[in-house]
C-alpha cells in the first residue's frame, strides 16, 4: 500500500515527478509537495513553486554534493526531489536508488515529455524507442531501430539538439522520415513543428525539448532480389540476415570480403548490442555494414587509407541507411590510437604491419574484447601464431573453402574462390 503524505514521516524522502509542469502535475503528486518541509529541484521545477513554505535546494554543481544535502536534510525534515516527468525514465530516479536503499524513497510518477508530446499528436507511443542524448556520450545505436521501422524519441541537450540529429539522419539516408520537436512543453511558450530532416539541420530550438522522429508509411519495402542496380531505397527496412549478396555492394577490383566468409566471420566477431567495431582495412565496407544490421551496435569504424575505396564504404553505408558507420580515412596503425576503445576488432588488411598493428590493437581493445583476422597467406598466419603465444592467448582458427555453383550447359559445375583463413582471439576478461 502506498503511503499516506499526511503521514509522511523522516527519513522517508519523495520523489515526485510533476510532468512537465504544475498544469501536468496530478493531485498525489502535489499532496506530496505540499506537505514538504524541503523542495529539491532544478530552478524550473523550484519556480513552479514560488509560495511553497519550505526550504529550497537548487539542483547544481555535482549531483553527489546535491545527494548529501537531501540525505542531511531528510533525517529530521520531509523532503520531496522534484523531477521532470517520470523520475525513473531517465530521470533522477536511478541516482536517487543507487545511493538510498528502497525503504527510503517513495516514487510519484508523472507523465514523461515524450507522452505529452505524442499525446499532442494524437499518436500512440507503445511502439516508440526512446534515447537519452542527455549529459552522455552518444551512441548511435538507434539507427538500428530506425531500420526496424520503430518511431523513435529522444531527450537532447545542448550538445545535441534537434538539428544534431536531424544532420544524422541525412547522412544516413533517412530524408524520408520526419520530424517532431516538442518545445517548452507544459509552458506558456509551447510550441510543436515538423520538419523533414534537411529543414531541421538549418534550424534553432528552445534548450527545453524532446524530438520524435516517424518513418514514412512505406517505410517497410520488399527486397528486390533480382534487381540488376541496387539504389538506396533498395534494401528492405527490417533486414537483418547474414550473407549479403556480394553484388549489393558497390566494390572494385574484387576488394570485398565475400558473402560467405564474411557470415563465419561475423559468427567469430560475437557482436553484442552495445558493442565499439573496428573494421581495419575495410576495403567496400562489407563486414561494417553486415555487423550494423545484425543487431544495434554503438557505433561502426571503418578504417581504409585508400580513398577511392572509402568513398565506396561511404556509398554502402548509405545504400544500407547504416548511420552508425564512422568512415575514417587513414592508415590502420595510425588510426587506432585515436579510435573509441573497442569490443571487437575485424582486420580485413593490414597492409604489411600485422604484428604491430596486433600489439597496439590488444592494448586498446576491452576485456573480454575479440579481435578476427582475415588471412590468405602462410606467413600471415605465422605472424598471428607469434602473436597469440606471446599474449597467452589459444586462437581459434578456421578455414574458409568456398565453391560456387555456376552453370555449365544443362548442368552444373563448381568454382573454387581463393581460401581464406580466419582467426579469433578473446582478451581475458576482468
């Protein structure tokens, strides 16, 4: 049973969410306030409440000092943490439980901004993916949703606006999808627009406010199998298998990782949603794109120092809406070290520089990390060999044979590709 504000006592402390405002705000939640002796909050959410009797501390400066005031506070006082919306979607609520134990709070939910912005809509949000571009470092995760045809929200900051966002989905190819900017919601200065995201580059908002993008009503299209050009509308949203066809992407001079090996590479790589992915030596951007859509990665490096082949990568990142994909022009060896530290590593090419390249690699690469790498020569696998005694490290090794099927008259014969080994080492764990 909920407890009763009449009977509130120290050092129960309340966390009420007041939605986007005191018009938002429902009765329990103001029965709570109204009992507080101490109003803890951001200056907003204190000015809703000018004539409240009650001591006020301000939400500044490191939230760990704002933590031990409320703790000080709330051993002789009632004190109530003011939140906007839900305080435990995204909220103040997590920091709150993660230094107070369970009997010591009392939650008050509220409606969040993105309910009050789709409730403005008049759309249902039960199918909405929401990202918090709040006070973090960004991960770019949420053009996998994207693909999967999910409406998305997200809670910005100054760093990341609405035009930040809406320059990402530019890039990745996502012109067709639209999009809502809630501002100042629950004030006098509410305002609602939608915009398609080239408008909303070249746009400024108000700091306060949430962002919905929707895709299209066609946004799930077949697969054009057959197709003889591949546009960038040609792969379905929703996709996501192994084995591309190699054909699908732009590439030259066979510098591809081919279908096949790439599915048992993909197997060794484990990817995990979350996961930081090098691809070094990229060449098309074939294992990039495939990695991106078998599940939501935090970001994609693909690294390649020869240009003519980035632009390739850039070219079939787009083709397959993968946002995700960070292109960087450079040699291997040189870019790793300024490169987010990484879960997996693929090595496609390591243009002669495998042994260092494996060494400054490991050194950036998680515990637990894996790290594959392609090779087609003796020597190369003598090199890993090296590699892997010397970090105490049992590599797994396979070997990829591949013969297609070609026809030949009215029946069939079989033509070898080139073999291609591949080896997966793991870093131990913590």
């Amino acid at each position: 049973m909920s407890p009763d504000p009449e009977k509130w006592s120290p050092p129960l402390i309340a966390v009420v969410g007041i939605g986007t405002g005191v018009r938002t705000a429902s009765m329990e939640a103001l029965r709570w306030i109204q009992q507080a002796e101490v109003l803890v909050g951001g200056i907003r959410h204190l000015d809703f409440f000018p004539d409240h009797p009650g001591e006020k501390i301000p939400i500044r400066g490191p939230l760990e000092a704002v933590l031990d005031a409320v703790d000080a506070a709330s051993a002789q006082r009632r004190v109530a943490v003011l939140a906007s919306g839900d305080p435990l979607f995204f909220g103040i609520g997590r920091s709150l439980s993660a230094r107070f134990s369970r009997d010591r709070l009392h939650f008050i939910p509220g409606p969040t901004s993105v309910q009050t912005l789709c409730a403005a809509l008049g759309r249902p949000w039960d199918d909405v993916q929401v990202f918090s571009l709040h006070g973090r470092t960004p991960s770019l995760a949420w053009m996998w949703f994207l693909r999967q045809g999910h409406a998305l929200a997200f809670l910005t900051d100054k760093e990341h606006p609405p035009r930040w966002i809406a320059a990402r989905l530019r890039q990745a190819g996502f012109e067709d999808h639209s999009v809502y900017v809630g501002e100042d919601l629950g004030l006098p200065s509410e305002r609602i627009s939608v915009w398609t995201p080239e408008e909303a580059c070249g746009k400024d908002f108000s700091p306060l406010n949430v962002v919905l993008v929707t895709p299209p009503q066609s946004a799930l299209r077949e697969n054009p199998a057959d197709a003889k050009t591949f546009t960038p509308s040609a792969w379905p949203l929703g996709e996501a298998r192994p084995g591309v066809d190699d054909a699908a992407f732009l590439h030259r001079e066979g510098l591809i990782t081919k279908k096949e090996v790439r599915s048992v590479a993909l197997s060794l790589l484990r990817l995990a949603p979350g996961h930081v992915l090098w691809d070094l030596g990229a060449g098309s951007g074939a294992v990039s794109v495939e990695a991106a859509l078998l599940c939501p990665l935090r970001s994609v490096w693909a690294v390649e120092k020869v240009w003519e082949r980035a632009a390739d990568i850039r070219a079939n990142a787009r083709r397959f809406r993968c946002g995700e994909i960070q292109v960087v022009v450079d040699d291997a060896l040189q870019a790793v070290s300024s490169l987010p530290a990484p879960d997996r590593v693929f090595v496609g090419g390591s243009g002669g520089t495998l042994s260092p390249l494996l060494h400054a690699i490991w050194g950036r690469l998680a515990p637990s990390g894996r790290v594959v790498v392609s090779a087609v020569t003796v020597h190369t696998l003598a090199e890993l060999e090296a590699f892997a005694a010397l970090e105490k490290v049992r590599p797994e090794t396979v070997q990829v044979q591949v013969s297609r099927g070609v026809p030949i008259g009215s029946s069939l014969r079989f033509e070898a590709l080139n073999p291609v080994f591949l080896c997966a080492m793991e870093k131990a764990g913590p």
